[in-house]
C-alpha cells in the first residue's frame, strides 16, 4: 500500500465576527497566544477563547465604520526558535486580509505569545497599528540577537502590561518599547496595577483603552488624553504610562 504524504498544514482566519460589513475599511487580526515550543495544533476553540472577548469589543466600536475582526487560526501552538511559526502565520493573515478586502488598514492585536507575534509582523505593508496585551518576550541572551524593533518604525504601537504578570515579565516589555521608542516615536505602553497576565482584574478598562487605541488608528478617531499623552511623552514616562481605574466610563460622556 502506497504510503500517505503527511498533509501540510495551514493557518487560517476565522468568520468575522459578528456580522460582516458590507464594505469593509479596516481589519483588525486578533492573535491568540500561545507556548513557547509545541508542534501541536491548536483547537479552535482553545484559540478564540483568549481573544473573543476583546475582539467583540472592538467589533461593536467600529462595525458602523466598516471593521471586520478576525482570529488567526494558527498552524501550530509553538513559536518554535527561530522558525517563528506563529509571527509567519500572522504575515500570512495579513497578505490574505489584502487578498480578500483589497488595501485596507490591518491593526495586528496579539495575547500572550500572540502580542510577540504581532511585534514581529508588524512590517507588513498592510499593518499600520500593533496592539500587543502582555506580550511574552525571550529572556535576555548575549549569545542571540535581541527581539528586533525595525519592523515596528511607520506603525502605531501600543503596549499594555499587568504589573503582577508571572507569566510574561512586564520588565522585558519595558525594555522592547525602550528599544522601539528610539527608532519610532509613536510607541507607548501602558501598566495595569497588580493585574496578572490575563489582565482581568481591569478587563472593562483594558477593552476600552484597547478600542480608544484601535478606532484611532483605523479611523483617524479622536484618541483619549492619556494616549495622547503617552504616544508624545519622551521615555520612560511614555512607556509606564498606568490605566486609569474607570477609564472606559470617563470616554462614555465624550
């Protein structure tokens, strides 16, 4: 019997969520997370679990505008070294969201091992904005070159980081947007006081900021006062920026 070749894997996009514009103008690619070395494929519903929430926030702050939200179904759960699996998938995505809309601004909103992937891809020419919630960043290691920033110089980036995060170290953020700053002004990031890596102690305050940052950068929005003023504040100030308890009610009035 004739062997059977192994089937190569894909990485996908999820249905839009909630009901799909009829014209879409802008995209956002939500970026689950994920482990540091797995050859395991992820479930679906394992994916989407990390990301739907903040995705259907986002959906319902710009589906009058034209956004459609899509989770990346990738093809393995691990970064994998220097194979970078679920970066590559998240380019991917990025070519197939021009492939299917045409030239539409994509924002890259990452989890977890999902926000690195958003950092590294953010040098698609689609990508205009990056979104990354307690990204997982490697240690420091004299013998390999650091986690590179000149892919992140043209876009919009945001950081957000729970200051009790054990899972993700919050210093390894800091550092990343440290190096950022220096080759992109338009970098911030923001601290959420005591949170952990899930960030849901402040979830309302985290969406809120995560779609005041997102409408701004895919619509031309107004952006609130705190990220005004972290995008324009020279670092640190700029990238330890700490989230209001209550920001989400304070835009409701706006």
């Amino acid at each position: 019997m004739a062997q059977q070749a192994t089937p190569v894997r894909t990485a996908r996009l999820g249905r839009a969520l909630g009901p799909e514009p009829t014209t879409v103008s802008a995209v956002v690619l939500l970026l689950p997370g994920g482990d540091e070395v797995s050859g395991r494929r992820p479930s679906p519903m394992w994916a989407a679990a990390s990301v739907r929430p903040l995705g259907r926030t986002l959906t319902r702050a710009g589906h009058e505008e034209g956004l459609a939200v899509h989770v990346v179904h990738y093809r393995y759960r691990g970064w994998n070294g220097s194979e970078a699996h679920l970066a590559a998938d998240a380019a991917w995505a990025a070519d197939e969201i021009v492939r299917r809309y045409g030239d539409v601004p994509v924002c890259l909103a990452g989890v977890g091992m999902g926000g690195r992937a958003a950092l590294r891809a953010a040098g698609h020419e689609a990508v205009n904005s990056v979104l990354a919630l307690a990204p997982w960043l490697p240690e420091d290691d004299v013998a390999a070159p650091p986690e590179p920033v000149k892919q992140l110089v043209g876009r919009r980036v945001m950081i957000v980081h729970g200051t009790n995060d054990e899972r993700s170290d919050p210093e390894l953020s800091f550092r990343l947007a440290t190096r950022a700053k220096k080759a992109n002004r338009d970098v911030c990031r923001f601290e959420v006081h005591a949170d952990g890596h899930g960030l849901h102690q402040y979830r309302d305050e985290v969406h809120a900021l995560a779609a005041d940052f997102t409408m701004g950068m895919l619509f031309g929005r107004g952006l609130s006062r705190p990220v005004e003023d972290a995008l324009a504040a020279p670092p640190p100030l700029g990238l330890r920026m700490p989230l209001a308890v209550g920001f989400g009610k304070s835009l409701r009035g706006r």
